[in-house]
C-alpha cells in the first residue's frame, strides 16, 4: 500500500511514520510538508524522514496532483496547529486546515485514492455542559482552529462514495514524547516546567477539563483508520480514552506527584474563565477500534516525557521562548523573511 502522510515533518508525523514502517512492511510511505519546523529535532537519532519513500516539500495550497499517482491513502496532518497561531493568522489557518484539506481530498477522488484520514480536533465541542460530548452532540468551536477543523469536516463527509471514504479523526489534546516535541501542549508544558524549573504555572483556575492522547497512540489510531473495516464510508471518531478526561489542575498536580515532591504548582485563581473546557465520550472508537485503543496512561507518558527530556540534555529554563513553542517559530521564520505573513515561503 501506498501511503501519503501530508503534514509529516511537525509533532505526530515522526510518531506516525516510525510507527507504519516498523509494523507494515508492505507499506510504502511518501511524505509532503512545507518545512516550518523541519530543523526543530528533540531526538538523537536519525531523521524520521530516511525512511520514506520519498520527502516531496512544498505548500498544501498549491499542491501538485501528481503526487497522488499510484497513492492508495492520504493522512491530512496539515494544520496551523494551536489556538495562539490560529488567532493571529486566521485567514492562513482556514486555507490550510479547512480549504487545502477539502481541496485535496477532491483530487484525491480523481486519483483513485481510496482512503483520506483527516486529523481533527475534540476542540471542536469547545464549552463543557457538564457531560462527556458524543460524536452527535452539538458543537461549540470557540477558535479560528476549532472553526477550521468542523468547516473541514462538513465539506469531507459530502465527498464519499463507494470508492473513497473519508475518516475524520477528532483528537484529544496531544501529548508526550517526538521527534519534534513541542512544549505548547499542556502536559508536556507542566512535565517540562517541573523537569527544569521545579514549577508548574497554571494560568488559568485549574478547572477546565481537557481529554488527553500520547502522540504514539494517535499514531496507532491513524494507522487504523487508513485502512479500516468498520462503519460507514465516511466517520466522524472522537480519539482518545474516557480514562483521559482530566482537570488542567489535576494534570499539574499528576506531575508533581511523579517528578518530586519539591515541584511547586501555582494556579492563577484571578484568571478569566477559560471557555474552552470540554470532557468527551469516547465509547465509539472504542466499539470500532478495539485492536487500536490508547496503550498509554498518564503516569507512563509523563514518565516518558520525563526521560525524553533527560535524554535530550534539556535544560533551558526559558523554554517558553524557544523553538519548542511553535508560535516562536513562525514568528522567528516572518522575521527571517523565510516567510510572508500569509505564511507562505518567500
């Protein structure tokens, strides 16, 4: 089988591709991406991207059909990929992730291809009401981000047919150990926090809730759905596990059990609420996917992230101003003049 993972050199893509060519020797895999974070390695080992078939480089929004020649499945990992860029680039973020995706998938349709998976977001259920959302329950998105991955969807579903089904993938918040690591998702933010300063800063009260998924379980899950059985042609999954409904409090205070008890954690009680709270209902992917459901738990991935960051010699106390937070990435690339504000390369 072919497979294209478009979106392959940011955080889950590394996770995805050593995961797919260790356990399928009958997969070839090709990669497509536009390089943002291409330099931003976290590992001592060699570049995921050795074992590709081919790396091709270059923008989702100019894409070159003829890169889906002989492909079977394409995963969509492309995105603008958090709240804080979303916001301050929203006319990029609907081109990449919604506009690019639904563009791609119509010629993936014309190609042949079989099998689109669509890495989506539990964002999208944006407000907590007090129950775990289900995949038919309404939805909130508050973000540019969260808007962008539902228009997507809504566009994805009205393209299936018997030759070409669509898998949207609704991910629970990232977290734990890559090959490009970034510490702008919660957990790996508090993990890194104790590791380094001994202090987890909570900026908001602590209360909003936020499901979670190691990135090497979502790497599992994606591989499932590129060639899945079950369900119809086009489904909509929420990914992760009823086990990882967590308060962001509770996560801080998970990791200071685990790091040391010396790891102090500060909640900002006078902070505004903070909308985007939201548990979710697991029990579909569960049902259908019941070979692939999440190995990790908490303790395990912050004991991963843990050793990850000893293995790495990580010791920047400022980390929040480094290359492991992908909005001082870009914002270092538009200073560069590598890229305009429209993040397209220069």
């Amino acid at each position: 089988m072919n497979i294209l993972v478009i979106g392959n050199m940011g955080y889950v893509g590394p996770e995805l591709i050593k995961y797919m060519i260790k356990n399928h020797s009958d997969y070839r895999v090709f990669g497509y991406d536009i390089g943002y974070f291409m330099c931003n390695y976290t590992t001592k080992s060699i570049a995921p991207e050795v074992n590709l078939c081919n790396q091709y480089f270059g923008d989702v929004r100019s894409f070159k059909e003829s890169i889906l020649d002989n492909i079977d499945a394409v995963v969509y990992l492309a995105a603008i990929s958090n709240d804080p860029i979303g916001n301050l680039f929203e006319g990029p973020t609907m081109d990449i992730n919604y506009h690019s995706a639904v563009k791609i998938a119509n010629l993936c349709k014309e190609k042949s291809v079989k099998s689109f998976v669509f890495a989506s977001s539990c964002s999208v259920y944006g407000l907590n009401q007090g129950f775990a959302k289900t995949e038919s329950d309404s939805l909130n998105p508050l973000t540019a981000y969260a808007k962008s991955k539902i228009n997507a969807e809504l566009e994805l579903e009205k393209l299936v047919d018997p030759d070409f089904s669509v898998t949207c993938l609704r991910f629970a918040t990232a977290c734990g150990m890559s090959d490009r690591l970034r510490l702008d998702l919660v957990l790996n933010d508090f993990v890194a926090s104790a590791v380094i300063n001994k202090r987890i800063e909570i900026l908001s009260d602590g209360s909003p809730y936020r499901p979670l998924i190691n990135v090497k379980d979502m790497a599992r899950a994606i591989d499932w759905a590129i060639s899945r059985k079950e369900g119809d042609l086009f489904e909509t999954l929420n990914v992760g596990s009823n086990n990882w409904n967590y308060q962001i409090k509770d996560l801080a205070y998970a990791v200071k059990d685990i790091i040391g008890s010396s790891v102090v954690v500060e909640i900002n009680h006078n902070a505004q609420v903070d909308k985007r709270s939201y548990q979710v209902n697991f029990d579909k992917f569960e049902s259908m996917a019941f070979n692939y459901l999440p190995l990790y738990n908490l303790e395990d991935t912050i004991l991963e992230l843990q050793q990850g960051l000893g293995s790495i010699g990580f010791n920047d106390s400022s980390f929040r101003n480094s290359h492991l937070i992908r909005l001082n990435v870009i914002r270092s690339l538009i200073s560069s003049n590598l890229i305009n504000s429209d993040l397209k390369i220069v």
